[in-house]
C-alpha cells in the first residue's frame, strides 16, 4: 500500500492557467502524501516549480494559500464549503482554481 494519492487533477481557468506554462489541466500521480491539506497542495504546486512566472498572482503574500480573488474549487464545489485551506484531500479529487482577478 503506497502513502501517496495515485492521481490528483487540477483544473486552471480564469487566467490561472497562464501562470501554470498555459496548462488547464495538471495530474499530479504518486506524489502528494495521503495526508496532505488543501494548503499542502498549494505548497506543493510552489516547491516543485508547478507555477512558471508571477507567482505573486496566485500566492497570498506569505506566500502559504492561494490570494484573495481566486477561487478554489474541490469536486466543482467551493472548497470554503469543505473547510478552505484545511480540506483533507481525498483520492481522486479534482481540484480547480480559477481567477477571478480581470484588468479592466
């Protein structure tokens, strides 16, 4: 038995994905610990160089969450509904993150 999730997907919108070397869809396989938050994927995606450039665009200022104006999604539900940063996360979710953030 593995301590790791087999698959875990993350979805890119919104202007994420420009941030992420234009990907909408990661698969991140056989890496993340079973016993692994929300907020330690978003670590994660930081110390493995899942985010290409602009950091500062997706990261709060401590650099430990996503910044305020993008929204996380766990299985096509707000994740504050499951909890937020401390979500436990589950083998096979799909997790998305979607800016909200527009020049205008």
């Amino acid at each position: 038995m593995t301590d790791t999730f087999a698959c875990i997907t993350i979805g890119l919108s919104g202007g994420c994905e420009l941030l992420f070397n234009h990907q909408h869809e990661i698969k991140i396989e056989n890496a993340v610990p079973k016993n692994s938050t929300l907020q330690d994927l978003v670590s994660f995606l930081d110390e493995n160089h899942y985010i290409k450039e602009r950091k500062e665009l997706f990261l709060d200022a401590a650099g430990a969450y996503v910044r305020p104006g993008v929204l996380v999604l766990i299985n096509n539900c707000d994740s504050e509904v499951y909890g937020g940063a401390s979500y436990g996360l589950q083998e096979g979710d799909e997790i998305e993150f979607i800016s909200t953030l527009h020049g205008g």
